[in-house]
C-alpha cells in the first residue's frame, strides 16, 4: 500500500525534527531546509527530473551530488533517503511539513499584514511585535501587501485567525448600526 505524500511528508518531518533537536541542531536544519526548498521553488522540474528513470542513473546522481554538496550530514541523508525511496515528490511538502512542526517547537507565527498603504520596515517590525504579543507568539514572520480597496488601517491574517482593524469594515460596521 502506497502512503500519501501528506503522509509521507509528515512523518519525514517528524523524524527529522526529532534527529535534529537531539543532535541541538534545529536551527541550522532549518535554514538549510530553506535553502533546499527555494532550489526546488527555481527548478520546479527538479523532483521530476530526480524521479525520472529515463534520465541516465548517473546523470540523476551528479545532480543529487549537487544538490546535497554543502548540506549538514542530516539534510544529506535526508535527500538521499528521499531519492532512494523514490519520493522526491514529497521534498516539498517534507519541507513545508518541517517548518510547521518547526515554528509550533518554536512558537513562530507566519503572518501577512494588508494595508491600504506600504508601511515601513519600522511599522512592520511593530505590528509583527503587537501581533506577538496578542498570539502568544515569540516572533512573527509578517509578509506585508498592499490593497487600497481597505481605504486605511490594517488586515493582520494568521492560520485562520483574521484580526480587521481596517476602515472598509468599521465603515460597514458604522453603517450597520445607523441602518438598524
């Protein structure tokens, strides 16, 4: 019975983690891991290509050699292992699975902030930092985006947490109240 690749990837992740926290080696792995998926997020053909028997054995090989040149023993063996068992389909998602379990140990947060204007570094560094302090988080990584349609305030959306501070719903809200 074939497992799926959630399946595959989650207990990949899993055991990952685990190696790496023994090894006190968490945050290297990471970042590593980071490097890895944005080779495989410029090469979306990568895994394809790894998994393909039509290309020659050795040719997959150097290219696996290359991929896994500079990596910790760890992320090493993670590749090879993924490759050996054929699942260079799940890389990805073994990854994104990784970062999840990852930031949960670590109590990080990704979220995206809208605005109806670009904020500064120094605007997104406080509301990342209000954010925290509302989740519980130690650090939010906050992406930020731009949408004029929120006509003022900000949108801070997390993991199925939505927190609207713009205009455009204290308007609809105001309107609301003088219609009822």
């Amino acid at each position: 019975m074939s497992l799926d690749k959630a399946t595959v990837a989650k207990r990949y992740a899993r055991a990952l983690f685990e190696l790496l926290s023994e090894k006190d080696q968490l945050d290297t792995g990471m970042a590593e891991l980071k490097e890895l998926r944005q080779v495989f997020q410029d090469n979306p053909k990568l895994s394809t290509v790894l998994s393909d028997t039509s290309v020659k054995a050795g040719d997959r090989g150097a290219l696996l050699q290359d991929l896994s040149k500079t990596a910790s023993p760890y992320i090493k063996n993670l590749i090879q292992m993924v490759y050996d068992y054929d699942r260079m389909d799940a890389m990805v998602a073994i990854i994104d699975q990784f970062k999840t379990i990852y930031n949960e140990a670590k109590h990080i947060v990704d979220a995206q902030v809208t605005t109806a204007v670009a904020i500064s570094d120094t605007q997104r560094d406080q509301i990342a930092a209000a954010f925290a302090k509302r989740v519980g988080a130690n650090r939010v990584n906050l992406s930020s985006q731009v949408n004029p349609d929120i006509i003022g305030g900000a949108i801070v959306k997390s993991a199925g947490m939505i927190f609207d501070g713009s205009l455009q719903v204290k308007i609809q809200k105001l309107r609301q109240q003088l219609l009822a």
